[in-house]
C-alpha cells in the first residue's frame, strides 16, 4: 500500500471510530432519560460501541502512522527509557 493510501485509510478509520464512540457515548446517555423510551437492550450495545470505536481509532493510528507517541512530551523525553540516548539512573 503506498504510503498517501495508508494515511488515507488510517484517517478514515480514525474518524470511523471516533463517530462510533461519540454515537456509543450518545445513545447510552439517552437510554437514561425516561422519557424518550429508548429500549434498554441496544444500551449495551452502545457500550460495545465505545470499546470498538476506540478498536478502530487504534487501528487507524497504527494503519495511518501516528502510532508514536510526539517527542514533545517532556517525561517521555527524559524518562522513558525507549527515548534516553545516554542511559541514565534515576
């Protein structure tokens, strides 16, 4: 796969999954509400939803390229041990 269409399909299966745990999120706060007599049985689904969109928003990541965590991040910079250059003891 070339590299345009890999990040492409990773941003794709980002946004997919980023839709589904927004809606997940949505329906199960909308099952609680009495009045619009939503059934209960999709509020376990809407659950599913979450785990699964975050499933597909990890795939993206890794599909597309931004698996890696950003070099800016201050503790990772100096003390996770796969960024140290120098081994150092803390």
């Amino acid at each position: 796969m070339k590299r345009k269409s890999a990040t492409l399909l990773g941003n794709v299966l980002m946004g997919v999954g980023l839709v589904t745990m927004v809606v997940g999120v949505g329906y199960s706060i909308l099952t609680q509400l009495p009045e619009l007599n939503l059934p209960e049985f999709f509020a376990h689904g809407a659950i599913m939803s979450i785990f699964v969109g975050a499933l597909l928003w990890l795939v993206g990541a890794r599909v597309g390229g931004r698996e890696n965590v950003a070099d800016r991040y201050w503790w990772i910079r100096h003390f996770d041990k796969r960024c140290t250059r120098n081994p150092r003891s803390h």
